[in-house]
C-alpha cells in the first residue's frame, strides 16, 4: 500500500513538473518580441527606409531615414555631425541598441549624402535645419511619450537649437560631444593644438596662415597628429570601415560653408562663427544627457558643466575622443541606454 501511494505521489508530482514546464513554453512563446516585426507597417518593404519630403522656401526635397526596431515608448532619432556628415557614423548602433529593445532612426539632413542635394547655401542654416527636424518629428509621428533627440557634434548644435525651440515634442534630450559655444570649443582647440609636437603645430598653423587646405601635407598632418588623438584615437589604418566610409561621403561644400576647413576653429565667414546658447542652456527642462570625451576635441569639463546649466542633467565622460560611441562603447552605450530607460521609467534624477 506504501508503495502504491508512493507511486502515485511520484508520478502526480511529474506530471506537475511537465505542466509547469509546458505553461512556461507556452508563456514564452506568447511573449515573442515584436521588435523586429515590420509586418504591415509602411516601410516593411524597404526594410524600414521612409524619405520624407520636406518643405523649404527652394521648394520640397526628400531626405533619407531608415528605422530599426520597433518601440511605442523609447524612440531615438539621431543627428548626425558634420556639417554634410551622414548616419554612417552611428552605424555601430546597431550593436547596442537592439538587445534593449530601443528603436532608433538613422536620418541623412538635406545636402547629406543619402537625401537629397539641392545644393542651395540659402538653406544651409540652424534655422532650417531645426524645421527639418520637425517636419522629420511629425512624419514618423514622434512625440513626447516616445520622442529621444540624439545629436552628436554639429548634429549637438542641431539638437540644442531644436529643443529650445521645441522641447515639448520631446522626451528626452542627448548631447554627444558638442559644446554650446563655439567661441569656447576654439578655445579649446588652441589647448589641444598646443599638446601636438612643436614643429607639426607650427607647420599646420603655417598652412593655415596661407589658406593652403587643399595642401596634401595639410591632410597628413591632420589626421595622423591630431585625428588620432582627439577624433578616433587609432591608427589610421585600424579606422572601422563604417567611419572611412562616412568621411568619404561628407559633403565638403556644406561642411566649409558653416564650419570653414580647419579643426582648429571656424574660419572665415563660416555661418557657425561666434555661435553661442551657453546662457540659454538654462531654459532646457527636458531630461537631459551630456556626453564627452576626455580626449575630445570637445573640453569634457565643459560638457560636465552643461549638464549642471540644464534644469535636468546628467553627464557621462567617456574615455575617448570625439567618435565616442566607437572609442569606448562600453561607457557610452551604457550610460546612453541607462538614460533613455531611467527617463522611460519614470526614474531620472
């Protein structure tokens, strides 16, 4: 009788065990992601692409954005540096972002290499831009329940001059890697230019007193002095593809028009001279995040100050020059992923 009873209570508790065991495949199954599921959506047939047309005073262009991932509450659109840089450079995204189940959408501005290129210097304006931003915001329907604003370098100005003109269509606000004065950044660069070698410091000032950009020995002294201490600190020929392949495709007309040729200040008459939103920092009460780099050819004292200027911010330093998101991805997608679901969560501080 013992051993009948025994018999029984074994085999009721196997057939528990593998009823529990069943309910917790079906209940993971039932809870398939739906994150890369396009199905029915508009751009499923081109993979997630939408061009969008956009309205200016030349009359209505299109430019290029692709979406990756699907996410009703965590939304990043991100802009790109430059001037007539493009999404290449966030292209290591891809390794981050998706394992958090946070949707994010690569975008080419006008005149950059993917949209369209009507090639008019009237349009190459913040002012312009900012409402290209928002005519981007309302065709893919973001909005302050899902709406993360990312921008790195003059995508940062970008990003700056649109929240303060728009931060109520915003959730939260990133800062990658720009300052918001230009006079300070020049500053700056005179710090950094002076750490160089003394003759390769002399030599590029002396290039630059001619105007002689176009020199081939400009270009060397650049990018094996100074791009690899402050840009990406690598060899040149350990440069990812995906970066090489960005700096291929800026738009050099654009670029010099609002930047000027130098990495050691805005020259000329280049729009962006005496650019400057320090003392408007204040007014920003969107969730923001300051990124920089302790390399940077952005002063990472001044990206820590930023975020206390804002009436919610946070910082994070990187250990890295200025394509901080492939220098030390580790920090930076950690504190990028930390912020964006701390503000989802309703626990940002």
């Amino acid at each position: 009788m013992k051993n009948t009873i025994f018999f029984l209570i074994i085999s009721a508790s196997l057939l528990l065990s593998c009823a529990e065991k069943q309910q917790f495949v079906t209940t993971e199954t039932d809870c398939k992601s739906t994150y890369f599921d396009y199905s029915n959506s508009e751009d499923q047939n081109t993979g997630g692409i939408k061009m969008i047309p956009i309205t200016t005073a030349k009359g209505t262009f299109n430019v290029w954005t692709k979406r990756v991932g699907n996410n009703p509450k965590m939304k990043v659109l991100l802009l790109h540096g430059g001037p007539g840089g493009t999404h290449e450079f966030f292209e290591n995204f891809d390794g981050y972002l998706p394992n958090e189940e946070i949707e994010y959408i690569y975008y080419d501005q006008l005149d950059s290499y993917y949209s369209d290129k009507p090639n008019d210097s009237t349009l190459w304006t913040t002012e312009h831009f900012v409402e290209e931003v928002e005519q981007v915001r309302k065709a893919l329907n973001l909005d302050k329940d899902n709406f993360y604003l990312l921008g790195q370098s003059w995508g940062g100005i970008l990003a700056m001059e649109y929240a303060l003109k728009y931060q109520d269509n915003l959730k939260g606000l990133i800062i990658s890697n720009m300052m918001a004065s230009i006079p300070e950044y020049e500053k700056y660069a005179e710090v950094l230019g002076a750490q160089l070698p003394p003759e390769i410091y002399k030599e590029i000032k002396e290039l630059e007193a001619k105007e002689d950009f176009s020199n081939p020995r400009y270009t060397e002294l650049v990018m094996n002095n100074y791009y690899t201490e402050h840009i990406l600190r690598k060899p040149l020929d350990e440069w990812p593809e995906f970066i090489n392949r960005g700096f291929s495709h800026l738009n050099p007309n654009i670029y010099i028009y609002m930047q000027g040729h130098s990495e050691f200040g805005v020259t000329g008459n280049a729009t962006l001279k005496g650019w400057d939103v320090s003392d408007r920092l204040k007014e920003l009460t969107v969730p923001t995040l300051m990124i920089g780099g302790k390399y940077d050819t952005m002063d990472p004292k001044y990206m820590e100050w930023m975020s206390t200027q804002v009436q919610r911010g946070r910082s994070l330093t990187c250990s890295a020059g200025h394509v901080s998101q492939y220098d030390d991805p580790q920090t930076y997608f950690t504190g990028l992923i930390k912020f964006i679901i701390d503000v989802n969560i309703g626990e940002f501080k």
